[in-house]
C-alpha cells in the first residue's frame, strides 16, 4: 500500500473515530430528554387504553394523557437545550454503517467466518436502499440541474445491489477483496458526497465485480419498490389499531358509542403525532 493510499485510510480512520465519538457524546447529553420523551408517549398510549378497557378511569386516564403529552414536550425541550455536540447528518450516519461494513471485511479477512461477510453485506444493502430517489420522474429545474449525480447515484444502486453485495455474499477471496476496496472507496465518497469525481471514479471501480442479475436480491418489496408507502402503511396501521380500541371499548368495556370513538381518534392522533415527530427528527 503506497504513502498516498495510507494516508487516505488514515484520514477515513480518524473521520470514522471522530464521528463515533460525537454520536456517543451526543447520545448521552440527549439522553434524558429521550427518556422523558419515551415516557411521556407511553404514559398517553396507556391512558389511551385505560379509557377504552376500564371506563371509570377515564377522568385519571384524561389527565394522564395530557401529563404524557407535557412530559414528551418538556423532553424535546431538554434535548434543545441540552449542551450537545451537532446532531450526525444522514451523509455521516451513513459513512459509520458503510466502514463499519469494511471493518467487518476486516475481520473477515483474519477470521475467515462468512457471517461477519453476510453481516457486512446488510450494511452495505441498507445504504443501498436508502439511496432511494423521490424526484428521479420529476421534470422541474432543479433536477434537470442535479440530473448528472441523479443519474451516476441510481447507477451506484444499481452496481451495490448487482455487482457489491453478491460479491459479498458469494465471491470467492480476491472478489470479496475488490469489495471491500470499493467499500473503501464508498466511504470516501460519504465523507466527501460534495465531489462529484468520487462518485465516477467509484462507478467506474463497480465494473471490476461480476455481475449476479439472476439472483439479484427481492426487489419485489413494496417498501422497496415505494419506500414512502411503509409511511401509507404506518398510518393503516395506526387507524386498524384506533378502530380495534374502538370495537372493545363499545364490545367488552360497554362505554358510550361517543366515548369509544374519542377515544379511538385521541389513539390514532396520538400515534400519528409520535411517528411523525420521529420522521421529522430522521430528516433533520
């Protein structure tokens, strides 16, 4: 391995340990507004339950609700304030799943046993799968603006998925090793998804793996396919959920038809509040 080449896994190496570092502070300043934050949900969800299954608490169960709702918001207020470092970005939460997979390579490579390569090949999938690209029908500006990197980032799915983690799964040793210098290569790209030549070159770099289309991984997922739909499917969730409470407050716990169906709407709204709050914090 040549000075240059040391001196950029060096630099992956510190940029990796770095931005473990931050997580892991970041973790524990927030920590006790995510404990709060997780309560408060609970404590509304419960109250929720309460009041469909043993309607004489409703009063208590009212009060609980609103508590657990004060308390979920006194826990994001906590985690604003706390003195945390910067939160990670989605490009930097990625590089710590793709180089942890090339250090999974590593122990592969000294240990020899195919479940740390299969587990490298997870990784390797979830960023793949997160390359999802909602605007690739649009014909706005901006996209005709982006459309190069748009292209070169559906070609870089589209190599992970047939070439990368086959060669993974099912290469032998000299293929699993091309892998994991595109792995390399892949984190480099995360560290520095600004320069665009990274994102060529590594396209470029895909060619070198064989092709595995005839048992390429399911794609047939509509999660997949469609990863907004897994939001459409939450929210069915959610409502089949509300109706459930619904049916046993008015079938078993014998409340008022307007009671159960408070109930039911303060279930779905609640839920839905909660997810869309942890979707929100997932963008940001």
């Amino acid at each position: 391995m040549g000075d240059e080449n040391r001196l950029a896994l060096q630099t992956l190496e510190d940029f990796y340990g770095s931005l473990t570092t931050r997580h892991k502070l970041y973790l524990k300043a927030t920590r006790f507004g995510n404990i709060l934050g997780g309560l408060g949900v609970l404590v509304s969800l419960i109250s929720l339950l309460l009041v469909a299954f043993h309607p004489p608490t409703r009063n208590l169960s009212i009060g609980a609700f609103a508590f657990g709702f004060i308390l979920a918001y006194i826990g994001d207020t906590v985690i604003k304030r706390s003195l945390a470092p910067p939160k990670l970005s989605r490009t930097e939460k990625e590089f710590l799943n793709v180089f942890a997979a090339r250090k999974d390579l590593d122990d592969y490579f000294k240990k020899k046993i195919d479940f740390v390569k299969i587990e490298a090949a997870k990784k390797i999938s979830k960023f793949e799968k997160h390359l999802y690209n909602p605007s690739s029908n649009s014909t706005n500006l901006w996209v005709e603006l982006i459309k190069d990197r748009n292209d070169s980032l559906d070609i870089l799915r589209k190599n992970l998925n047939e070439r990368l983690i086959p060669s993974i799964k099912r290469g032998d040793d000299e293929e699993i090793e091309k892998a994991y210098n595109i792995i390399t290569k892949v984190s480099q790209y995360l560290q520095n998804p600004e320069d665009l030549n990274i994102l060529f070159d590594l396209n470029d770099l895909m060619l070198k793996l064989p092709t595995y289309t005839e048992e390429e991984s399911i794609r047939s997922s509509l999660f997949d396919r469609y990863p907004n739909f897994r939001h459409i499917f939450n929210l069915f969730f959610f409502a089949v959920f509300s109706f459930f409470v619904y049916y046993i407050g008015v079938n078993f716990s014998y409340v008022s038809l307007d009671t159960a169906y408070t109930v039911a709407i303060l279930a779905f709204v609640g839920l839905t509040a909660a997810y869309m709050t942890n979707v929100i914090k997932g963008l940001k």
